[in-house]
C-alpha cells in the first residue's frame, strides 16, 4: 500500500480492484491487516446484559467495563417487567412472527402495539417495521417519487439519506441545523414537491435539531417536514414524546418516525400519523412488505417498555440529570464535546491513530466507549461516542470521569 494507512478511511475502497465483484478490494483486506489493533475496538462481544455496567471480551478475556456505549437510555432493556412479558409472549405466540405483515405476519399483540403507539403521540395510527433503519428507508422512499426533492441537513443518518436514494428522487443537502441554507436549497428547488428531513436528536453531534427555525423557513416555501426521532422517543419532552414535544411543535408535523432501539430498548421501528397516509406506505414501503414482522416475544416486551416509560417521568428526570452532570465535569476538564446538549456526547480527539490508541488504553482501564471514524464524522471530528442513561450512578459517572481525565486530558496537552 503506497499511501499511510493512517491517512485512508472507508472512502477510499469503494472502488472496484479486480474483474471479481464478489471479492474484497486487495487493498481493503491489506488495509485491515495493517490496522488490525485498530480493528479490534470494534464489534465487541456483550458477556452480560447492556446496564450502566457490564462485562465485555476484551484481548481474549472478560473485562468489566462502565458502559457508555449503550442506547439502552431509561434502562428499560433489562427491566424485569419487560423481560417477564417477553416470556410471557414466548409461551403464548412462540419464537418468530415467520411471515410479512401483510400476508402472514401480523398478530394481536402488533395490532396492539399500533393502537398504543398512535394514541401515546397523539396520531390515527401506526406502523411497525423490524428495522429502525428499514423502517426510515421504507417510509422515505415509499412517500417520495422521482419528481420531488429531498432536502436532508448534511448530518442526516445513513437511512434517511438512503431512502431518497432509494426513491430516485432529487436530493439536496443543507448545513447542519442552518436555517439559511434551508431557505437556499428550497429556492434552488423551487415549482417542485419538496420533504425537508430533520432528526430530534442528532446521533453523532448529540445535538437537537432547530426546530422551530426550520419549521418557519419550511413553511415559508409550502414544504412539509419529515421528523426522526430515534434517540429522542421516549427521552425528550414533558410526556416523552420526543423533541418535537420539548420545542412545543410536535402538532406540526404530519408523520412521527421513531424507532424501539434507543430508549425503548429492543429493536424495530414505527411511523405514525394519519390512517390514510399509513394505508399508503403499508403497500409502497418494501422493508414492511417484503421482510418478516418484528417477533412477537419482542412486540410484548416493547408494549411493556412503553407503558414503564411513560409511566415513569423519574426515569427522565435521572437521565437529564446525569447527562448534565457529565456534560459539566467533561466541561470543566477541558474535553471537546462539540455542540452536544442532549446524554449523547463526541468526544473530539480529531486524531484517527491517536483515537485508535486511546481507545484500548480506556477499555484496558474499564471505560467503554466508541470509536467513531471518517466518513459517519469528518476527518477533524474523529472521536469518541459517550451515551449517558438514567441507570448510570454518580459512581459510574465519577469514575469514567477520572479515567478519561487521566487518559485523555494528558494527550490533549501533550498535542495541543
């Protein structure tokens, strides 16, 4: 490989090497042998379940860890309400759902789940998908058509920028969270049938989207807005109903999407606005139609989950509390967090090998953290991903603190 390994990322193996479309890239397989230290920090094996503290394979051997790796953000994956009623459903509607929801699929516990999901955010109805990033592609490319246009902020999740791919439509792309550069793409864009597609909450930045601003400027041109609120469902807002709650505008936008990964704490996602609209993408969104329903152990669970969730505003108020705490302390000790407000927070080391290295240095010392690399972050904001939960105790917190300090803070001197 001519080029320094530490200066190649992802992008740079797209293309095909050989005459066999089957085969890796040479250069990506001598790439991963060259950088397989590195390599390592990812797809860690779980020994336990995901709480605030937890056991992973680490070198071969089981390590514990502090977890801040997690989505499990109420701690309501190993709630032993939810794990009873997956049981539960175990014993009465078996393993898998063994067909698609439209043919063979769906059972009462899904049709259930619907109806809670629409009347938790206040919506006709509901759907489900398997796949939180399914479920973002499908009902993106179900909705639009060759002649619209998807203006996306540059920061938008793979899913949703794959779904317009997927609908062939037009895309366009404005600066994060940038009212004024909305206000350029919908001009450039003019005379057509424009989506502008926002997150709640941003998964890498760890910031909220603007809003209300965004609302304005969309609704300035006759556009209508598309919300994600994965990482904030369930976490954000007086009742839980996310971020478009918090900012008081959650009436102005026509569908939800969310997903039962983050907060929730099982996998799968849903969408939720008018029976019509639903009615539609249940026959135009292909990963509901042509993939197998969510496994009804699962659906029991979440229902399970989301009644605790709403249930239980504590639960809020110990995530939001801890978040602030560690925001703080993280301040104070002089590390990057980016434009983060919300328990998703960057650790900025801006360095690709430095990260590498400082990343085993921290899972040595019992910290979990990941690794986020160019291209899901620019090339200067390669860092770490920090995910603070309500279940995480001031120990826990105190104690990841004076880890990264002794591990980070030195680096981030001796680099300056």
């Amino acid at each position: 490989m001519s080029e320094d390994p530490a200066k190649l990322s992802l992008s740079n193996f797209l293309a095909g090497e050989t005459n066999d479309p089957l085969e890796a890239p040479p250069s990506f397989t001598n790439w991963m042998r060259v950088g397989a230290w590195a390599v390592k920090l990812y797809e860690p094996e779980l020994l336990a379940t995901a709480d605030a503290r937890t056991t992973i394979s680490y070198g071969g051997q089981p390590k514990s860890v502090i977890n801040l790796c997690s989505y499990n953000y109420l701690g309501l994956a190993n709630h032993p309400e939810v794990i009873a009623a997956a049981h539960q459903a175990l014993r009465t509607h078996g393993l898998g759902a063994c067909g698609s929801p439209m043919l063979s699929g769906m059972t009462d516990l899904h049709r259930e789940l619907e109806r809670r999901v629409a009347q938790f955010l206040q919506r006709e109805d509901a759907m489900i998908f398997n796949s939180g990033f399914g479920g973002a592609l499908g009902t993106i490319s179900g909705l639009l058509r060759k002649t619209d246009v998807a203006i996306l902020d540059n920061r938008s999740h793979l899913s949703l920028r794959d779904g317009a791919i997927l609908s062939r439509c037009r895309t366009e792309k404005f600066e994060h969270n940038d009212s004024g550069s909305l206000d350029a793409a919908l001009a450039r864009q003019k005379g057509r049938r424009q989506l502008v597609i926002v997150e709640g909450i941003y998964s890498m930045d760890g910031d909220f989207g603007n809003l209300p601003e965004l609302l304005a400027v969309a609704d300035s041109h006759g556009a209508k807005v598309f919300i994600d609120e994965a990482h904030s469902m369930l976490a954000c807002g007086p009742t839980g109903r996310g971020a478009a709650e918090k900012f008081g505008v959650q009436d102005r936008f026509p569908l939800v999407y969310g997903t039962f990964s983050k907060a929730i704490g099982a996998l799968g996602g849903f969408v939720a606005g008018s029976k019509e609209t639903l009615q539609y993408l249940r026959f135009y969104a292909h990963p509901y139609v042509y993939s197998c329903a969510l496994p009804p152990v699962v659906v029991a669970a979440i229902l399970k989950a989301l009644e605790i969730g709403t249930g239980q505003p504590e639960l809020r108020t110990q995530l939001w509390d801890n978040a602030d705490y560690f925001h703080a302390q993280l301040r104070g000790l002089g590390i990057d967090t980016g434009a983060s407000t919300t328990y998703i927070m960057p650790i900025v080391i801006g360095d690709r090998e430095r990260m590498y290295r400082l990343g085993h240095q921290l899972r040595r010392r019992g910290l979990w953290v990941a690794p986020v690399d160019y291209p899901a972050v620019p090339q200067d904001r390669i860092c770490f991903r920090a995910c603070v939960t309500a279940k995480h105790t001031r120990a826990d917190l105190d104690e990841a603190l004076n880890i990264l300090e002794d591990t980070l803070a030195p680096a981030a001197l001796q680099h300056a």
